[in-house]
C-alpha cells in the first residue's frame, strides 16, 4: 500500500492528469499500450537503488536522493559517487562510496564520514551482526565494529582492484575483480583462492558483475555473459549478448534474469528459455530513456527501477495500482479536491484540498479528517503546502494561517503571524 500511493504521485506527473479525489479512474489503464515511464534528472545516472524501512525509494548519483511522488530530489551533499548500501536499523544506512564509508541517519539526513575510511573505495558491504559489518574495499576486505568504532583489515592486496562481491549458501564469498578473475574468500579462516573457470579467460574478459542463483554463476564482462556451473567450472558463452558490456544483473522475484548493458535491457524467462531484448526507439514513448542501462532494481511491490544515462525509466507491476476513493481513506462522506500530497518518515501520508486535509497510516489503518470546524480542527479549510521539517514535524500552510502537528495528541497547534 505504501508504494502504491507514492506511484501515484509517480504517475500524476508524468501524464499531467488533474484527478478528483472522488474519481474513480482506473490508473492501470495508463500503462496498456506502453514498457517504461521515463524521467530525465540532471544527473549522469544512477549507481544503485535501495527502498527504506517505511516503504521510499532511494538512489545514488553523486549523492543520495529520495523518490517524493514526482521526482527524485537530492538529500545529501554530492561526496563522490556511491556505490552500495547496509542496513543497520530502520533508521540507520551503512553507504559505501568511491570516497569513503558513510552512516545515514533516514531521520536527520545527516551523512557522517567513517573513520578509517576516508581514502577508500567502498565497493561491498554484508552485515555479520546487528553492529558488526564487512568493509569491501577495491583494495581490502575490513571487519568494522560499529559500537567500539573498531576496524581489523582481514585481507588486502595491491596491483588489481575488488569490483563485487557476493555471498554462497555455504557461507564462502565470492570476489570478482577488474584483472583477476574471481576469488573464493572464507571469513573464519580470511584466506582467498582463485577459482578457475573452462573456457574463461581475464585476457579475454574485463568482469564487470555477477550474479549467484542456484548453483549457476552469471558473470557480466566487458564482451557479454556467461552462465558458469560452480561445480564443474564449465561456463558457457550467451550467443544473444555476445560483444555487449553488461553493467549490471538482476534476478526478478519470478525469477527472471535481467541484464542491463549498454545496448539496452535484456530478460531471461527461465520458464521459456527466450531472452527479450528492450531498447530506446525515437519513435516511442514507452520504450528506455537511453540505451546504457547501469542499475536494476525491483522494490517490494515488484515495481522496476532501471538507472540509465541521464535519467530513470519504470517500469510498474501490473497489479500496482488500487482505486481508492477519498470516502474510504479518510471515512468521510465530504469530497476534497486533491493538490498537497506529502509521505513523511512516520509513514503517514496527508492529503491536502480546498475542503480540508486528510491524514492516513498505512500501518494503523487510523484516519483523521482535519476541517477548520469540529473536532479536528485546522486554521482554514483551503490547505497551500504540507512541509515536514528536519525534527520530523509536520507543518501546514492554510488560507487561515499555518499550524504544526503534535503527533501526540494528534492535532494541531495554531501558530500567530505577527507583522
């Protein structure tokens, strides 16, 4: 349900709809006839995506920036380009960069620095404990205590650099580098060994990503894929991307390979055997915003974020979209035409009109209708803005004058503008 009201704000955007708030529009006919909604941002693209524990849509390009409903909008200051993400608690993000280890307060939007980290690249993080976290750097592997402030290099090299990292069922990781190949690593004992792959050579192949599913490792290179067996190092050249750089993999919730590259999308249905191929088409719409496809992400509605050159293109689950009339959200027989919509960190949303606001949490179910008359009252009918500052309080501007939220007590106190 979170996800669903933030996509449509999403989708408002984009169409430019005027909707009613007693309309019963049917907003999954929007996507019938077309792949990809697309926006343009003032960015390169994005390097990774992550969704918070209250249900937003984050991503890194150069800094972190929050997905409101319209558009993506910067949080954090622009310290290089950040490459990975750790949870810690639903407040709290590990975020590795090209520029150094960072904690991120979701509350407070505060970036604090790690120390010890200042000079490294932070490719990979995986969290041993609720406070113990591994440091994957390009060139050392780091076990950072959050709690003594502790770090112990637990393995490092010089003359290559560590791209990716990712973690088997029996407890070994696997790491993949630019000039290398790949290593097995084992945490207990902090050795590493080669692992040596049938008709694969770091000659031949810059490795650029990988993928683990069910015994099959899926290496991204410089020259296309292939689909390696852990068991017999036999590996296999897919003939559909061969001479393609892929950037990134991904293993959809139906189990579906996605490949971004830079000629496009491509999908694997492993029930068909097919790949299909998406790219941009001048003459469409619906298809890519651009060709060179650096980040996929699939957030828990089954929703699709792919970070491209110059923007984002989304693709919407079919089923994403609910109708609900303004009635049954904040139970009221009164209509309201929508123009405030604003999800705070609590995870409440408010609506705001010209006959009032209206206040839901997804969690609770619980739902107010703030009018200047009655029990929930507010300072006019006729709401301008809906604001949350930095402490998490919510503030709205009326026609009546402006007021903030006492989440305790679940009113408003009036504020005096004095000339």
């Amino acid at each position: 349900m979170k996800t669903r009201l933030i996509l449509f704000l999403f989708i408002l955007f984009f169409q430019s709809l005027s909707v009613c708030s007693q309309s019963h529009f049917d907003f999954s006919t929007l996507f019938q006839s077309r792949s990809f909604v697309n926006k343009s941002l003032d960015i390169d693209h994005f390097d990774f995506f992550f969704q918070d524990s209250i249900g937003r849509v984050w991503g890194s390009s150069n800094g972190l920036m929050m997905f409101d409903g319209e558009s993506f909008v910067r949080k954090t200051p622009g310290i290089g380009a950040y490459s990975v993400y750790c949870s810690l608690s639903p407040t709290e993000y590990l975020i590795g960069s090209r520029q150094g280890l960072y904690l991120f307060n979701l509350q407070t939007l505060e970036l604090t620095s790690i120390e010890g980290f200042v000079h490294d690249e932070v490719t990979g993080l995986h969290k041993i404990n609720s406070r113990e976290v591994l440091v994957f750097c390009v060139n050392r592997i780091v076990r950072l205590n959050m709690d003594e402030k502790k770090s112990d290099v637990l393995y490092s090299w010089s003359g290559y650099r560590m791209i990716q990292h990712l973690l088997l069922p029996d407890g070994t990781f696997i790491l993949l580098t630019d000039t290398r190949g790949l290593f097995s690593f084992e945490l207990s004992h902090a050795r590493r060994e080669p692992i040596l792959l049938n008709n694969f050579s770091v000659k031949d192949d810059m490795l650029l990503c990988m993928l683990y599913d069910n015994g099959i490792l899926w290496l991204g290179s410089d020259r296309g894929l292939l689909k390696c067996n852990l068991q017999t190092h036999q590996s296999i050249r897919i003939p559909e991307l061969e001479g393609i750089s892929v950037k990134v993999l991904m293993k959809e919730k139906d189990g579906s390979l996605w490949v971004g590259t830079n000629s496009g999308l491509y999908t694997f249905n492993i029930g068909t055997q097919k790949w299909m191929h998406y790219f941009h088409n001048t003459q469409s719409d619906g298809s890519l915003l651009n060709d060179c496809v650096w980040s996929l992400f699939e957030d828990t509605e089954g929703n699709k974020w792919l970070g491209v050159d110059g923007g984002i293109s989304f693709i919407p689950k079919e089923t994403c979209f609910l109708r609900v009339g303004w009635s049954d959200l904040i139970n009221t027989t009164e209509g309201n035409w929508i123009n405030r919509i604003l999800h705070d960190s609590h995870g409440n949303y408010w609506f705001g009109g010209t006959n009032g606001l209206g206040y839901y949490n997804v969690s609770s179910g619980q739902s107010i209708f703030f009018k200047k008359q009655g029990e929930h009252r507010i300072p006019n009918n006729t709401i301008r803005t809906i604001y949350e500052d930095r402490s998490g309080i919510i503030w709205i501007g009326t026609d009546g004058g402006f007021a903030w939220f006492d989440d305790r007590e679940k009113k408003f106190v009036f504020c005096n503008v004095e000339d």
